[in-house]
C-alpha cells in the first residue's frame, strides 16, 4: 500500500518546482558565475589560508571572463574559556568570521553581501609548541570551512539568478 502512494505522489514532485543546483554542468549557470570571480587579497596569515583556499575551491569550476571580484573581511579571535583555579587557561575558542561582498564589475554593484563563520576548540597543553601548532591547524580547518560556506553561498546566489532570469 505504501508503494502505491509513493507513486501516486511521484507527479506531485517533480512538479514541485525544485531544479537541481548545479544543473547545466560546466555550462550551467552556478559553474558559469563562479568561473568569473576573482577574490581580492586579504590582510593577514588568516587572509592568505582564505584566499587560497577560495581559489582553490572557484578554479575547479574552470578559467573564465573575470565578471566579479569577491572582497573579504576576516575577523580572527582566540578567546580562552577553560580557566583552572591558577588562573591557567586550559581549553581555547578559535572562531573565524567572513563578512565578503561579490561585486559586479561592469556596473560596481554589490549583488551579494553576506556573513560566513566557524568556530574551533583547542586543548591548551603544557607544551607551547603543541598549543602553537593547535591554533594554527584550527586556522587552516577554519579557512577551508568558511571557503565552503562562502562558494556554497555564491553557488545558491548563481541558482536564484538564473531562475530570476527564467522568470
């Protein structure tokens, strides 16, 4: 009984309006948009793991025309939050956060401004070295996730453009 309703509401979902994201492949139009974005340089360490790791993520989709440039703010903060009754901090928040603008630059408009973050916890150990190296690789992890949420988000605006368009 329950194979029959699941087929008699088949019909009903693919009338649903829902089309795939990244539809189109390499023509598609969420490919297409994220061929022509350029990510503008970011002050810092921080800046550098983001930028690159944007790159990384945009060139997959392949060279194209440069149409937007994407300018990004990070704001960095290790705050600890794990004190000892010595006063010796002992478990460390590292939190990442974006705020990036995707610019078009035929007309200088900001066709997209949003907010992306993440946040990592750190053991604080006895050895400095070990903590040092800790907070660096929860940059490094931090950048690659923000990378994602950021081109995740250029992804959906790609795909709300394109059914504006078929409007």
């Amino acid at each position: 009984m329950r194979q029959f309703v699941a087929l008699l509401l088949l019909p009903l979902l693919a009338s649903c309006g829902l089309q795939p994201l990244y539809s189109g492949g390499q023509q598609g139009a969420v490919a297409s948009l994220l061929r022509g974005v350029s990510v503008d340089p970011i002050e810092g360490r921080a800046g550098w793991l983001m930028r690159n790791a944007l790159n990384d993520r945009l060139e997959a989709a392949g060279a194209g025309e440069t149409r937007y440039a994407l300018k990004v703010k990070l704001d960095d903060n290790i705050e600890g939050f794990g004190v000892r009754a010595d006063d010796t901090v002992t478990r460390e928040r590292r939190t990442l956060r974006a705020r990036y603008q995707l610019v078009d630059l035929a007309s200088g408009k900001i066709v997209l401004d949003a907010t992306a973050g993440s946040d990592a916890g750190i053991d604080v150990v006895s050895s400095e070295y070990a903590t040092i190296a800790a907070e660096n690789t929860a940059l490094e992890n931090l950048s690659r996730e923000v990378a994602d949420q950021i081109v995740a988000r250029l992804s959906l605006f790609a795909g709300q453009a394109r059914g504006e368009a078929a409007r």
